[in-house]
C-alpha cells in the first residue's frame, strides 16, 4: 500500500499532499482524541491508504457506519476492497453535503480528516471547512493532524486561525515524534455558525 501511496504522491502531489503514509501511532492519536466507541455515525475525509480508517473500524461498534471521502480513485478503490465495512465513495471533500445525501448518511457524530491542510490554499480549506461544519451536528467533534514544524508556515497558520473562526473549542494534542513527518492532532468542537448546506462546492 505503501508504494501505490508513493506512485499517487509523484503523480498527484498537490491531491496526495505527503510523500509517505501516516503512520499507526497517528492513527490510535487522532483516534483516542475522539468518542468513536459511542458514535453511530463517522465520516472520514481523505483515507489515503487507510491507516485511520482501519483504526477506526478497530474502534467502533458493529453496528455504527463509517463513510470515508477520498478524491483520489486509485486509493478510494485500494480502501474499499481492504475496509470492507467501510462505505468508501470516490468523491470531493468540497461536496460532502452531497456525498451524505446519495449515501443517506446521517449527521456523523465524528468527523476524522487526513487531508494535507498544509497544501491547500485559503479559500479551499474555507470551502472544506464548510462542508464539515454544514453536515455535522451540534454536538459532533472534528478531528485532524498537522504536520511539526510546517504548521508555522503561513498555509499551517491559516488553517489554525480558520478552525479557530468555525469552532469555539480548538485544542492542540502531543506531537508524535514517531511519524514521518513529525505530526500532532487539532480536535475541534463546537461550531461557532451554521453554513447553507445547499451550498454546492467544485474542486
């Protein structure tokens, strides 16, 4: 899985965002940060590889639903046919509205993010944040990773002040040294407006 991740990174480096992987002790890190042995409903946006997404099925009761949104379609069917229990769709991050809707996925209670913030201009990590925001419920947490070190650049100081605009509680856990790159988990709650969730979004 490894190399497919490699092969989509050369090909697509802006949609792909890192040139290797997560690894499992950020996935248990994003994962322990949120209530996944109680939740009925999880979305997961940007699988990648699906390092999360296992670590969440791991996690969650038989019964709860796990929908997981990757652009890229090489990954979003390498996904699919080793999480079985996931619903994995082929699909953009800036339509999550839309993705909820074909599938009849209810508000999730979780919301798991691997995309690369980081490499993402403003106004889409704006539109992304949108979407999350328009499809969870009052109570649902937003989780997600940075990596140490770019999150001071500019793009990673954006995203930041971006969370800190859409949700009232933002807090940053431990950096994992153990990942390449060295990474850290936001957890975010609370969300501070509603957005029009008829609001349809391109990438």
């Amino acid at each position: 899985m490894s190399l497919k991740f490699v092969r989509e990174f050369i090909a697509q480096p802006q949609m792909v965002g890192a040139l290797w992987p997560s690894s499992p002790r950020l996935a248990r890190a994003m994962c322990d940060a949120v209530p996944l042995d109680v939740a009925r409903h999880v979305l997961e946006i940007g699988p990648g590889t699906g390092v999360f997404t296992r670590e969440i099925l791991a996690r969650l009761s038989r019964d709860a639903r796990l929908l997981a949104v990757e652009k890229n379609e090489a990954l979003a069917i390498e996904v699919g046919r080793t999480c079985l229990r996931a619903e994995v769709v082929a699909g953009c991050a800036t339509e999550l509205v839309n993705c909820l809707r074909r599938k009849n996925f209810p508000a999730p209670e979780v919301v798991v993010s691997g995309l690369p913030w980081a490499a993402f201009g403003g106004e889409l990590q704006q539109l992304i944040l949108d979407q999350v925001v328009a499809i969870g419920g009052e109570t649902s947490v937003f989780v997600t990773f940075a990596y140490f070190g770019p999150h001071w650049l500019p793009k990673g100081r954006a995203f930041r002040a971006r969370l800190e605009a859409t949700f009232h509680k933002v807090e940053r856990l431990p950096v994992v040294v153990r990942n390449l790159p060295p990474a850290f988990v936001y957890r975010a709650s609370g969300k501070r407006c509603a957005f029009q969730a008829d609001a349809v979004r391109v990438c």
